[in-house]
C-alpha cells in the first residue's frame, strides 16, 4: 500500500499530489518562513454590493491565493532562496524551507506587506509572515517533526495578534479622502474613489474575474494586479485551482445571483453554502499525519486537492448553476440555484466518506435567500449555521433552514420521504402546499408535546388530514403505508423532519 492509499481511497489517485524529496533542501539549521493570509471573509465581502457581487467574488478570492503565490515568491527573491524551497502554497497559506537568514530581511518584507494591505485595503485584512527556527534531525524524527507543526501552528496564532505594527510603519495614521462623495465612490467595493467607472482595484478584480471564467490557458502578472513590491516581477498561470468553476451566463461573463436564483426550481431563492472538516486540528496532533514531513505534505496536499479540484469539477458536470466563492485547504464557500446547492452539498459529502479513509467528517452550514440579500449577510448567516452544525455532538452535521441536523440523520429523513413523494406526485392536487403546511405544523406539534399536552392530538389530526384531503378524494389507493412512513418520521425526527418538508414545498413554490 502507498501513501495515499493509507490516507485516502485509490479511486481518488488523480488527487494524489506528487511526492516532493526534502532531504536536498533541508540545511542543519534554519528556519521556516510561514506565511497566512488573515481576514480572508471581510477582504472578500466587506462593503461589496449585492448588484456588483457576482463580478467580484471569485476574482477577489482568487486573488488572496495569487498574492499569496506573489509575496512568497518575492520573499525567494529578496532572501536569495531558490523558488524551488517554497514547500507549500494554497489556501492563502505559504511555507518555504529557509537557510540562515538576515531576520531583517523578512522584517523589511513585513513593512512592504504592511503598507500595501493598509494603502489598498484600509487594514481590514493582510498577511502574517513569522518564522520558526529548525534543524535537520526536526524533519527525521517523528516527534520532532510533531513538535515543529506544533510550533508553527502556535507562532501563526500568536501573529494574529499583533497584525499591523504600527511602530513600524511610516505613520500610524491612515490617510483619508475628505473630497470623496456618493457620486464619486466606487459602487463595486463602497470603499475608494473611482477612477473610470469603478475603482482601480475592482476594475482590476472584474478583469481577473473575466479571465478566470475563461478557459483559456491564461497568465497574469503582479503587475497587472497592482501587486507592486520594488521591482519584482512575476506571473502566475490561471491554472485549474485558480479558475475553479464559475457558472458563466449566456454572454459568456460570470452568472449574476439573479442569473442564478432564476435558474432555480421552484422557487426564485439562492442557497449560500459553507463547510468545512471538523477537528481537523485535533485530527493532526493526535495522527500520524505530523509523524514526519511526507505524510503531512501528501496529507494536506491531498485535501487541498479535493476542495480545489474535485468539487469544482462535480460543479462543472452535474451542477452548472452553482458558483465558487472559495473552494482550497479544508473550506467551502459556494453559491448557487437553491436546488442545486442542497444536490451539491449531498454529493460533496458522500464523496468526501468515500475519500478519506481516516476518521474525518464534513460539517455544512446553508442558507437559502433572496438574490438581492446583502453579501455580507450571505456570509454571517452561513457562518452561523456552520457553527450550528459544529455544536452537534461530534459534528458531522448539517444546518439547514436554520435546522441543524446529524448528516446520518438527516439522509434517513431524505430516504424516507423519497418514498412519500413517489406516491404523492401521482395525486399532485391532494398533495398540495396547503397539505405540506399541515404536515408542518404536526412536526411543531410533536417537537412541543412536553410544552403542551394539547400538542398530544397530533398523531389524530395528521389522520384526519389524510383522511379528509386526500383518502375520500382517492378512495381507490391504499394510502396506509404512506400515512405510517409519515406518522413515524414525524415522531422520531419531530421538527427536524421540517428540513425535508420544505425542499419539497420550495420546489412546488411558482414564484411567478
């Protein structure tokens, strides 16, 4: 058995990274440059405006990974290191393997950082570059090596802290624009003023934007993204971690959320989906993972690989409404048609138990809205499920029409109701939305029966229901294996079995 198939299932081998030799660029002593790209959910949605979103999103999440790719590029360049030690870069996070180096150096490139992410971007996100001292037995001993991530792990938490060092920078007070008015304020971003029609930066995030949605083998600069450090140039190849899966509208530019929330069954809605694995930082400490630097890099690279390639690569065949907002390391943020969100999530998850072959589950947070929601909200709100999900005892959860459910529970619920629907779409008319709000009500009824003994009566009305709405109006059809596939759903799941209700209600909905 190789490595990858100790972690992960061989059917996945085309996400299996190739195997990087470190011996040759290991020093006796040195250090680990790490690099982390924080504030990655305001630089991508703060002040950003609905109607201009959907031309920025991508492109904007994008970016934080060139960047990424860029100053760890430039720390090669002015350091003298070789490009070929950067030993990882994805998910807004980098790692390069260092000789002895002038700590100045990297103090310097801190500053450049610094003023660059307070002159664009007004301090709300940036990079935290530390550095960790190793020597050569930390990369051949098993706890050694442990201890080194461990060390990591720490000194990147201790940066978060002491983000910009204002004793550093040419002034520690930010500049600011008293001429700027409504009218000349940028309407992509809210921020800066406008050059042409948008600010020079969100013009140059529309481009990316364009660019990534083709698929055309494309490269960009730091120069043409304003990435502007000395005179360091360099380009990045748009490759297929960069471009993701974009669904594009019939003008070939990225779909709108009205593009996307008119592509929806049902009813006009867009769903906001966030996931991510959970416990994985427990999962590395107490793994073999951290045993030494091959698994850990075949480990996190192979993830990385999942989220970056396979799900958009599911997106792109089987769900073309959907949209990337972020998609690398071991985090979601997608967008699309309602429908096809929840089919994604299910598909993503089934193909993630079959992926790992370790103990690690996906939990989700969705959320379904209007196309004309504040993106910011979009945001909060499927943060807020997520965490729903990760409060469950032992995760692996789902949160969904603000419902967070067990995954293992909530498939049963879906299985069970499969069976339901395939009867009722024979008798549309009995099977109605006035039905499914009864049906409603007896999931509160039996959610709240300690409440109120009156609640007891549920079991007698959802009888009565039928009997009414649908059995004297279809007295040809046994409808009793249904009833008690329902009754027993209900008084099991209670209000949980409210999420699988209303997907079913949400695509008889005619908006129009």
């Amino acid at each position: 058995m190789n490595r990858f198939e100790y972690y992960f299932d061989p059917m996945f081998a085309d996400y299996s990274p190739q195997k990087m030799d470190i011996s040759e660029k290991i020093y006796e002593n040195g250090y680990l440059i790490c690099g982390d790209f924080y504030g990655i959910q305001k630089f991508i949605f703060e002040n950003l405006s609905t109607k201009n979103a959907a031309k920025v999103l991508r492109a904007k999440s994008a970016f934080v990974q060139i960047f990424t790719i860029v100053i760890s590029r430039y720390i090669c360049h002015k350091t003298g290191i070789s490009e070929n030690h950067i030993l990882s870069n994805s998910a807004g996070k980098f790692e390069i393997i260092a000789p002895q180096i002038d700590l100045a150096v990297i103090e310097d490139i801190r500053r450049h950082v610094d003023h660059y992410f307070l002159h664009h971007f007004f301090g709300l996100s940036g990079i935290s570059i530390c550095t960790v001292p190793y020597r050569r037995e930390d990369f051949v001993s098993e706890k050694a090596y442990k201890t080194l991530r461990q060390s990591i792990s720490l000194e990147i938490e201790k940066n978060k802290y002491r983000k910009f060092s204002l004793n550093t920078l040419d002034s520690p007070v930010l500049a600011t624009d008293e001429t700027i008015t409504n009218a000349r304020l940028c309407k992509v971003c809210n921020t800066r003023p406008i050059q042409t029609d948008n600010c020079e930066i969100c013009d140059r995030f529309i481009e990316l934007g364009k660019r990534l949605a083709s698929t055309k083998n494309d490269t960009i600069s730091n120069q043409e993204l304003g990435i502007i450090f000395d005179d360091f140039e360099t380009s990045v190849t748009l490759g297929e971690k960069l471009r993701s899966y974009v669904s594009v509208n019939r003008y070939g530019k990225p779909a709108t959320f009205e593009d996307l929330s008119a592509s929806a069954i049902g009813t006009t809605s867009i769903g906001v989906l966030k996931a991510d694995i959970d416990g994985m930082g427990n999962f590395l400490n107490n793994s073999d993972v951290t045993a030494n630097f091959d698994n850990f890099d075949l480990f996190s690279k192979s993830i990385d690989n999942f989220f970056s390639l396979h799900v958009p690569k599911l997106m792109k065949e089987r769900y073309p409404n959907t949209y990337t907002v972020f998609a690398g390391g071991d985090d979601l943020f997608l967008i699309g048609a309602w429908n096809e969100i929840l089919e994604l999530a299910r598909a993503i998850r089934n193909d993630f138990i079959s992926f790992v072959k370790v103990p690690l589950t996906l939990s989700f947070g969705i959320a379904m809205v209007k196309e004309n929601t504040p993106v910011s909200y979009m945001a909060t709100i499927s943060e807020q499920y997520l965490e729903m999900s990760k409060e469950m005892e032992d995760k692996d959860a789902i949160t969904l029409f603000g419902m967070p459910i067990k995954w293992s529970e909530y498939l049963l619920m879906r299985e069970n109701f499969h069976k339901i629907i395939e009867i009722s779409e024979k008798f549309p008319t009995e099977f109605n939305t006035a039905f499914w709000y009864r049906i409603l009500e007896f999931c509160d009824m039996r959610e709240n029966l300690e409440k109120d003994m009156k609640n007891a009566l549920w079991k007698s009305k959802l009888s009565y229901t039928f009997k009414r709405n649908v059995i004297d109006k279809q007295k040809n059809f046994d409808f009793s294996e249904i009833i008690k596939i329902l009754s027993n759903s209900i008084d099991i799941h209670r209000a949980r079995y409210k999420a699988v209700i209303f997907e079913e209600l949400y695509k008889q909905r005619n908006a129009h």
